[in-house]
C-alpha cells in the first residue's frame, strides 16, 4: 500500500489478475473504488499472480510481482516480474504495460547447478549513493528457500546474479517446510547504520 495523491492505494492480486483499490482513508477501502490493472494472457505467466508492490522510481509507478506458468503446476515456474505504469501523481490512473522479468542469466541464479528461475516476492530497495536493488525470495543453491538480493539496472530493466542474504536455519523457521519468504526493507535500519558508522 502507498499513499499518493490525497489517497491510500490498496494493491492485491487474483489468480491471474492485480487490482489497485484506493480511499481518501484507510477504513473506506474496505468499499473503495477499484479496479484490475493487470491480467496476462500468455500462459508463461498469467497464474497465481501474487505479492504485488507498488514503487515509484524516478518519478515514474511500476508493479513489481510473482507469476507462474498457467499449463504448469504451482510453483516451481514462478518468477519475479515488473510493470511500468505512468508518470502521473498517483499508481491508481496508470494504464500499466508489461517491463521485464527479473531473472538473473543461468549460471547465477538458485539450485544446485544455479540454473533455477524460481523467485517470489520480490520488492525494491534503494541506498542513496549506493545502487538500487531487488530483494526476494528463492531457491538457494541447497535448494532451500532463501532470500537474496541482487543489483537492478532500472534503464535496462535487468538483474545480476542473485546473493543470498537470509536461509532459513532457525528452530520457527524449518517447522514443517524450510522457508524465507516475503523480505521487507526497514529503511530505519539502513539510517540507524549509516548514522552510527558516521
């Protein structure tokens, strides 16, 4: 959720859609107006559409999320994604158009051969005077479910290699399925750091 424009704009995804409802307060989205921005009609990546996030960069609104591949089974062909939207006041009169897939090439991606495009959850962090970059969730190269973070080239729209940042080796972490998923960038930690390294 991000607020722009007099407004809280509310994302949230379907099967194969992303919807942007938004409100003048946080209590009226529950009725907010509304409306899809997103469906895909290619089978590569028009299925259980999730996580989406709102950014804007450089002045411009884009729809980072996860998609899979419709004629495959959950969720091995899931792969982080990118719209761009507009350059207007608010994400909500966007018209959104697809940008990229953000996959790093084989040889610097997950699994044990670092041939495996698995990735969910994606978000967006900026360190001024350091880079932009692309958090999320993977398959390491134990094939456990990590996160990483990898540098983003925002004029080609591409990724690097991907660097695991967190596995998930804690007691609450491997009950059941060892996972890591839905990485959220504390920007209070990153100015807490630089502060007191200064």
């Amino acid at each position: 959720m991000v607020y722009a424009d007099g407004h809280y704009h509310l994302t949230y995804t379907s099967y194969n859609s992303i919807t942007i409802t938004r409100s003048t307060t946080l209590s009226g989205l529950l009725n907010g107006e509304t409306k899809t921005i997103w469906t895909d009609s290619d089978p590569l990546k028009n299925a259980n559409m999730w996580a989406p996030e709102i950014h804007q960069i450089d002045d411009t609104w884009y729809m980072f999320y996860s998609a899979c591949n419709s004629q495959e089974a959950c969720c091995d062909s899931c792969h982080t994604r990118v719209l761009r939207g507009c350059a207007g006041l608010n994400p909500y009169d966007c018209s959104y158009s697809y940008l990229a897939e953000l996959v790093p090439p084989i040889g610097s991606q997950g699994g044990p051969n670092r041939d495996f495009a698995f990735s969910i959850d994606g978000t967006y962090l900026e360190i001024p005077e350091k880079g932009r970059y692309h958090v999320l969730s993977i398959r390491d190269q134990d094939s456990l479910q990590s996160l990483a973070i990898t540098e983003l080239d925002t004029e080609a729209w591409t990724v690097k290699g991907w660097n695991v940042i967190s596995a998930p080796d804690q007691d609450w972490e491997v009950s059941g399925m060892p996972v890591n998923e839905g990485p959220h960038v504390s920007f209070w930690n990153f100015i807490q750091s630089s502060y007191d390294q200064s």
